[in-house]
C-alpha cells in the first residue's frame, strides 16, 4: 500500500486541510491518506482531544482515498510523530516508505522534532508550499537533503484558511461557512466550541 500521513492538531480541521489530502491524492496516486489528530501535542495545549478527532471524522467521512486514525488517541500519551510512523509500519503493509505532508513552516523546524534523525528514516516528506520558498528557505531546504531528509515539495493553488482564523470567527460571531465543511460547521454550533 501506498501510504501517506497528515498529522495535525486539527483545531479545528478546516477547507485546506482537506484540500491538501485530495491534492496528494490527486498527484502522488496514493492508496490512502491517513489523517490523525494529534492527542495530546508536544508543544501545545489544546484540549477538545475528542472533539478534534470526531470534526475530523465528519470533514473525512464523504471523502475517497481519505481515512482517520484514532492510533494516537489509544496510546493516550503525548503526540510524538516518530512513535505513530513506527506504529503504522505494523499496522499496514507499506510500499516503499510512508509519506508524510508538512507545510514549510513545520518542515523549517523538523531538526527539533523528537528523534528527527530517526523519522527521517522512515518518512519521505511532502512539503506543501503556501506562496512561494524565500532564498533562504531554499538553501535550508537543500541543507536538510544533504543531511539525509528526503522530501518532494507540493505547490498547492493556495488556500488561505488557517484554524486561528476559524475560531476566531466563531468567538467573533462571524461565519465559518466557507473555511469549514458543513458537517463540521453544524458540530461545533451545536457543540458551543470556540466561544470564549
């Protein structure tokens, strides 16, 4: 099987998180990709564990190709990324190596990733671009292929839609309609999420 990963906090998953699973799809010609919620992030506190991982089973569930992992919410413990790809190489019968969608901002810090130099062995990465690489993001991009970070990059027609933006315009009474599918829109309405 042709695997590719989407990790993420998904707080809430949004337009452009899918967008870039159909995009994957659609150019790498994977068998799945395999969404996960993020249990409990490193470095960030976001609480709503179930609530992320139920809008992210919503967002998905009309989606070809598209499947959710609840593998971190069993091991109940902190998201590190190393433990779920060595997990899922148990778990399915992988061609190759897993591949595993980053955005640049992300990809610009993975060298401070809990055992970087280990995923690195067992990922390709496929960097997605919002806009375009700077000067300096390209010569850090190649100095982490010389160290051994293998990674294709994606240029996806830009979609400007980030969970901040959605929150905030829950807490500001603004609507979501176009940054999150309806199914998500209606959860976190009738859920009272993102209010305060």
């Amino acid at each position: 099987m042709k695997l590719c990963v989407s990790q993420g906090t998904f707080n809430p998953i949004h337009n452009a998180h899918l967008r870039v699973c159909e995009y994957a799809l659609e150019h790498f010609n994977f068998d799945k990709v395999l969404l996960i919620p993020a249990y409990k992030p490193p470095h960030k506190d976001t609480g709503l564990s179930e609530a992320r991982l139920d809008m992210a089973r919503l967002a998905a569930q009309d989606m070809t190709g598209v499947e959710v992992s609840d593998i971190e919410y069993k091991r109940e413990k902190k998201s590190y990324t190393y433990d779920t790809i060595a997990e899922l190489y148990k778990q399915y019968d992988v061609t190759g190596k897993i591949h595993f969608l980053i955005g640049t901002d992300a990809f610009k810090n993975i060298e401070t990733w809990y055992r970087a130099d280990e995923l690195k062995e067992l990922v390709h990465f496929i960097v997605f671009l919002r806009g375009s690489l700077k000067d300096y993001e390209k010569k850090y991009f190649e100095k982490l292929r010389q160290k051994g970070y293998n990674y294709d990059i994606m240029k996806l027609p830009f979609l400007d839609v980030s969970s901040t933006e959605v929150r905030n315009n829950v807490k500001n009474g603004l609507s979501i309609a176009n940054l999150v599918p309806k199914s998500v829109e209606k959860y976190i309405k009738e859920n009272g999420l993102y209010r305060i």
